[in-house]
C-alpha cells in the first residue's frame, strides 16, 4: 500500500542526483541502472502477492503473501534507486 509514495520519493531523490539530472537535462552521463524487465517482474509480483494477501483465508498464506509482497517492491525501489 505504501509502494507508490515510497516510489515517489526514491524517484525524486534519484532525480536530485547530479548524474541524473544531467541525463535528464542535457543527455550526458546517462547510465543503465538495473534491468527494468527487474522492475517489471517485481512490479507484477507485488501486485500478486497484493491480490493473495487480501484474498486467501489462511493466516498463514496471507503472511507468505505478504512477506513476497515486500521483497518484491523493496526490489522494484531498488531498480528506481540504481538509477541514481
């Protein structure tokens, strides 16, 4: 639930970089951070685990889901973060 504010702000700290704003700026020093297929599939695995977590029954499988859920966004603010 806290993913797209957290999304927010690690991409407006990645934008204060100076290297990053440079790329945004004038097209210099624009580096490939991590893969965004990595994103994409973190992206999809939270939204899942999102959909498991408020839907399956059993205490257990929730507290999976929901584990899956925060690693799977940790590394999609990660992906925001590389390109720093």
């Amino acid at each position: 639930m806290l993913f797209a504010p957290a999304a927010g702000v690690i991409g407006t700290l990645t934008l204060a970089s100076e290297r990053a704003s440079r790329c945004v700026t004038y097209g210099e020093q624009c580096t490939s951070g991590l893969p965004s297929w990595v994103f994409e599939w973190s992206a999809g695995v939270g939204a899942a685990a999102l959909l498991v977590a408020l839907a399956a029954p059993p205490v257990r499988v929730r507290q999976a889901a929901l584990a899956a859920q925060v690693l799977a966004e940790g590394s999609a603010l990660l992906v925001i973060l590389s390109h720093a």
